[in-house]
C-alpha cells in the first residue's frame, strides 16, 4: 500500500508541476492580411509625341509625255531612278479610348529626308544621254487610327494622307560626236 500511495503522490506532484492545457489553448495570433492591390487598368486615351530616325527608299519612274523630242519620242520609259537614304522625323497625336476595347486617333507627322538617286538612260535613236537625279526633301502625314486594346497592348490599323516635296534635275548630253 505504500507503493500504491508513494505512486499516487508522485503522479499529482507531476500532474501540477505540468499542466496539461487541452481545453484551455492560447490563443490564435493572426497576422493582418496584405492590402488589395488590383490589377492596372490601361487607358489609351491621351496626348503624345515622339521622334522617328530610319532609312527610306523610293522608285521613280517616269515616262515622255507630249510633245517629245527625236531622241526620246512620246512614250519612252527612262531607267527608273532607285532612291534611298536616311530620314528621321517628330510625330504627335491624340487617341481616345472610346469604349473598353476600342480606340481612335488622329495623328500628324513631319520628317525630313535625305533620300536620293541618280538614274541614266541612253537614247537608242542618236546616242542622246538623260542623267537625272532626284531627291525627296521633306514629307508630312496626317492619319487616323482604329484600335482594340488587349491590356496594355494596342493594335491597331491607320490610314491617312501624305504629302511630299522633292526636286529632281536632268542633264542630256550626247555620247559621241555626231558633227
């Protein structure tokens, strides 16, 4: 019996040393949720100016119209004149996004170029030569545009007038003496 008592004491005396807390747990700490934060919205609507730099290039082909002369008569076609070389401009415009998917604009457009070539063509009559060279000095754009917006993407199709300003000059020289 003094086992059984001796056991006993020593089990309360543990039993109080280390409480056991089944029913009694503390309490949750919780930690604040992140803030909400949405996903951006894009707008298309808007002013905007840029800047273009590129090369260019351009087919002139020309024909002698009325009244022609001996070595080029009515009709001859010239060797066409291959044009090429740098260009670089500023453009600016404004669009509106007119519902969630669709966006027009207008947009206005001035480069300079530096665009030239020189074509010859050698009369087969008399030996009569054409030299001509042309150059493309400046153009201008205006266009509109029809978007859909995918997110901040846009495509798009654009449309318009173009205007140019060049200048070309010829030189005929004959390629033998006929004196």
């Amino acid at each position: 019996m003094k086992k059984l008592l001796l056991a006993s004491a020593a089990l309360v005396a543990l039993i109080s040393a280390n409480p056991v807390l089944a029913a009694d747990l503390p309490a949750r700490t919780y930690s604040k949720a992140p803030v909400y934060v949405p996903p951006p919205i894009y707008n298309w609507t808007g002013f905007y100016i840029g800047g273009n730099l590129g090369w260019g290039w351009a087919g002139l082909e020309s024909t002698e119209i009325a009244p022609g002369t001996v070595a080029f008569p009515v009709g001859v076609a010239f060797t066409k004149n291959n044009e090429n070389g740098f260009l670089g401009g500023v453009q600016t415009g404004y669009n509106w996004q007119v519902a969630p998917a669709f966006v027009v604009g207008l947009e206005g457009e001035w480069s300079w170029t530096d665009i030239r070539g020189t074509a010859t063509t050698i009369s087969t009559i008399d030996g009569f030569n054409s030299t001509v060279a042309a150059k493309v000095k400046d153009f201008a754009l205006f266009t509109g545009r029809l978007g859909y917006a995918a997110d901040n993407w846009l495509f798009y199709v654009k449309g318009g007038g173009a205007w140019a300003q060049g200048s070309s000059a010829g030189v005929g020289t004959f390629a033998k003496d006929l004196l």
